[in-house]
C-alpha cells in the first residue's frame, strides 16, 4: 500500500518521515529514486511503501516548491531569524544577511528577538523593534525563560515549514523547550538506528500549533544560488521603491541617487546601507 508523507528526520541516510495522522516510519531509499533526485531533504514531500518489519521503502520524492542549501530543507514557507542584543551580542551583518536572500527567495521572514529579559537598556530593545517593524518585518521580543512574548507569538496564524535559524547561542534550544517541551525527548526517540540521544546535530521538523518547526544546527548564514546584485538591492525593502535617477542604479557614487540622499537625511539606517556595501563587495568578489 502506497502512502504519502513528509520527511521530519535525516539521520545516516536513513529518513523518518511521518504520515498526516502522525504514524512515523524509518525509511530506506529504492536505487532509483536516488538516482533520478540525489539527496533526500527533510521537508520532502514522499511516496512509500511500509514494509512486514514496521519500517518503510520511500518509492517517490515529490516535486519541492523551493529548497536550501545550508540548512538543507526542502518546501520551506517561512523563517524566523533569531537574533540577541546580548549574551551573546548579536551579528548584524548576519541579520541582514539572513534576511535579504530570504527576500531573494520569496521567503517569508520573521525576526524573533530572544533573550530580552538579560537586555538591561530597553531603549536598546526598543530601536531594534523599531527599526525592523519600520522596514516592514514582523519582530517578535521574547523570552523563553521568562515568559515574555511567548504567548503572542504562539498565536500567529501560520502553516508550512518555518526554519529556525540564528548563530549558536541565540537560544533556538531554548525557544523549542519553551513552546514544544516533550520536544527533546521525541527527537532523541526518532533516533532508532543505535546512535544514542541527539543534539541539533540534523535538520528536524518538529510539530508546533499548524505549522512546522525546522530546528537547525547553528549555522551563521543561509546559503542560496547567486542573485545579481540589483536583486540584493532591491532586497533591502526600505529603499526598494525609490526612484533614483538612473534606473539601474546601486545607490554607490551614482549622481541623483535617492536612497544616498535618504541616508544623508536620516531617512535610512547607516547600519543597514553599510551592510548592503558589504553584500554588493562580497558579491563582486565571488562572481567577477
């Protein structure tokens, strides 16, 4: 009997996946399907077949509507951005990073700002919010610890695949204990193949309200394919409809520049407009 499920786990090449009822199977992989797709993603779409012994032979990958690199998830709808003002201080170049190719991607994205509750300078908390919500992004301050935020969070209506993402440290572990407390203990469980209780060592998908939770490994950046750097541009949603003189302007030393003026003015953070610099240098040095 053929059924259809979603790959939760990846571990040694073997994937778990489980059915909309929440039956859970380890799987092997026909020859074929590797063949035809290469690696499997947690977050695939999958066909497959359960076997006499209570495992499973996945028999189809699904088509994916969209996939990363580094973490390697597939079908994604949404990520949060976790990010800290202090222990550790966060990397705003990595922020902004974060966010730009997820616009690049047509990612929805959301920055949760943890560990609020250690920040002693609430204007700190405050200017970050600001600034963020200004630019037109959904900012969530909370603690995991303390409570604080948590509720409103939960609450938001969303489906899909939501990654969480941030440095190591930001508190992602923390988060997840918070809102999925058994969570822990379920992972350690999915781990049948004699390698012991996990850490976030893999990808995993972990059920939260409607939606599912990709809890990553602390990776600094997402990595997708190269975009050009009119799309890293326009990217930065602050300044994405300014009218500059030449239509094909990177808001470098070109005269009539809108957004250049914007950030003599005041109207765009410094901040921000130096970390697109960045992006456009590193960008050049990759692909010329």
């Amino acid at each position: 009997m053929t059924m259809q499920g979603t790959v939760i786990l990846l571990e040694a090449n073997r994937p778990t996946v489980t059915t909309e009822v929440g039956e859970q199977y380890l799987c092997y992989m026909r020859g074929r399907v590797k063949r035809d797709v290469g690696r499997i993603m947690v977050g695939d779409q999958v066909l497959f077949e359960p076997t006499d012994n209570g495992e499973a032979v996945i028999t189809q990958i699904l088509p994916r509507s969209l996939e990363l690199k580094r973490p390697p998830v597939a079908n994604v709808t949404g990520l949060f951005a976790c990010f800290t003002l202090n222990d550790p201080s966060g990397n705003l170049e990595l922020l902004d990073k974060r966010l730009v190719m997820a616009e690049i991607a047509a990612i929805k994205v959301e920055i949760i700002l943890t560990k609020v509750d250690l920040v002693t300078d609430l204007q700190k908390v405050d200017h970050f919010v600001e600034l963020y919500r200004s630019i037109g992004y959904s900012v969530w301050p909370l603690s995991a610890v303390a409570g604080i935020g948590m509720q409103e969070w939960l609450v938001t209506p969303r489906t899909g695949i939501w990654v969480l993402t941030g440095e190591s440290g930001v508190g992602k572990s923390a988060l997840i204990s918070a809102v999925i407390p058994e969570a822990r203990i379920a992972t350690g469980e999915l781990s049948r193949i004699g390698r012991g209780q996990q850490t976030t060592r893999w990808v995993k998908l972990l059920p939260i309200q409607k939606f599912w939770l990709a809890d990553t490994p602390g990776y600094t950046a997402l990595e997708l394919s190269g975009a050009d750097p009119h799309r890293i541009a326009a990217a930065f949603l602050e300044w994405s409809t300014v009218q500059c003189r030449f239509p094909n302007c990177l808001h470098g030393n070109e005269p009539g520049c809108q957004v250049k003026e914007g950030i003599e003015l005041g109207r765009f953070s410094q901040t921000r407009y130096r970390h697109y610099r960045l992006m456009l240098e590193q960008w050049t040095r990759r692909w010329n």
